[in-house]
C-alpha cells in the first residue's frame, strides 16, 4: 500500500479535504484513517470464503484495473460517487450508517462529511487491489491468502482500530478483528506514523 499511502498524502489529503467542504487536514487524515481500515476490512471479510473471494476477484477484473490510481488527482477532481455507493452497499451493507457514525465520532469529520468520503475512497481501494491482483499475477485464492498474511501483519502489530470495526462483527463471535482487521490496519499505522 506504500504508493496509495504515498499519493494520498499531501497533495491527496488536501483534494479529500476540499472534497469534504474544507476539512482541514488532520481531521482529514483521521478520518481517512478510521474509513480504509472499515472499507478494506469488510472486503477482506467477504474475500475469507471461496464464493466472497471469486466475487471480489471477477469485479477487480471486470471493473477496476488500477487505472484510478495512475491519475489519482484527476480522480479526485470528479469521483464517481455512484460506483463508490455500489461498492459500499455490496461491502457493507445496512451497517453503513453505524459504520459512518463511528467514524464521525472517531475522527471528529461531521458525519455528512463521512458520508461524502466513503464512496470517494471505495474506488480508490478497489483500484488498489485490482492493481495488485494483476502486478502479482493473483487469481481469487491467492487474492484471498494475500489478505490473510496481512491480517497476520495486522494482529501482530497491536494496532487497535477501535469501536468502529466493532459494526463488522459479521460472525457474530465477538472478536471484529478475524472480520474486519483482515487487511488494513499495518498500513493505516504507517500512515500516520510516516505523514504526521
């Protein structure tokens, strides 16, 4: 994720930030930061069973060749809201409110700014892992075993996400982190470790 991390920074934060009315940049980041993690977790979770990864890998094929990436500025300038509202409602389903109000909460961003960046980032994560999927020459299951290694990564690192992740406990166990800690958090850490 180093060169997402490194295109969203400065220059992308500032583009979201406008986006968002204005936000300034910290809270910008924050939000950002509270958002991927939810985003990329529930896609992870989905991805965890063959019919999920099949799923996620033939619409990474179809739709998202990491293009969006190439011209990230230009993306930003005119995202397509309507792709990234498809892309939540099939990720995240009816736990987008909860899932926005957490990360309002989280990050300090008014929720109907949340609400503005959610379909704003689920393109450009889509965009990754399609970009990903075809660097590394992946199919479904090793797309799936990739996310897997960095849920490892993930847990390792200690870094607690916080109550957000809490609304995809999809299993309903207890524990959100084998559901949405999937993939995400070590890059989200280095993030803010590397931009502050």
């Amino acid at each position: 994720m180093d060169d997402l991390l490194g295109t969203l920074g400065g220059d992308g934060l500032n583009a979201l930030g406008g986006l968002l009315g204005g936000a300034d940049t910290d809270t910008t980041k924050e939000a950002v930061g509270t958002a991927l993690p939810a985003i990329l977790g529930a896609l992870a979770n989905n991805a965890s069973r063959k019919d999920g990864a099949d799923s996620l890998y033939g619409a990474l094929q179809k739709d998202h060749d990491g293009s969006v990436l190439d011209n990230l500025g230009g993306f930003l300038g005119n995202p397509d809201i309507a792709d990234g509202n498809g892309i939540l409602g099939h990720v995240l389903g009816t736990n987008r409110p909860q899932v926005e109000q957490n990360i309002a909460e989280k990050s300090g961003l008014d929720l109907s700014s949340v609400a503005k960046l959610l379909p704003v980032l689920a393109p450009i994560v889509m965009s990754f892992l399609g970009k990903m999927t075809r660097q590394n020459n992946l199919d479904a299951g090793g797309l799936s075993n990739a996310l897997q290694v960095e849920k490892k990564e993930v847990e390792a690192s200690g870094f607690d996400l916080g109550g957000v992740l809490g609304m995809l406990d999809r299993d309903k166990d207890g524990d959100y982190k084998d559901d949405v800690m999937a993939i995400g958090g070590s890059w989200i850490k280095r993030l803010f470790t590397r931009r502050r």
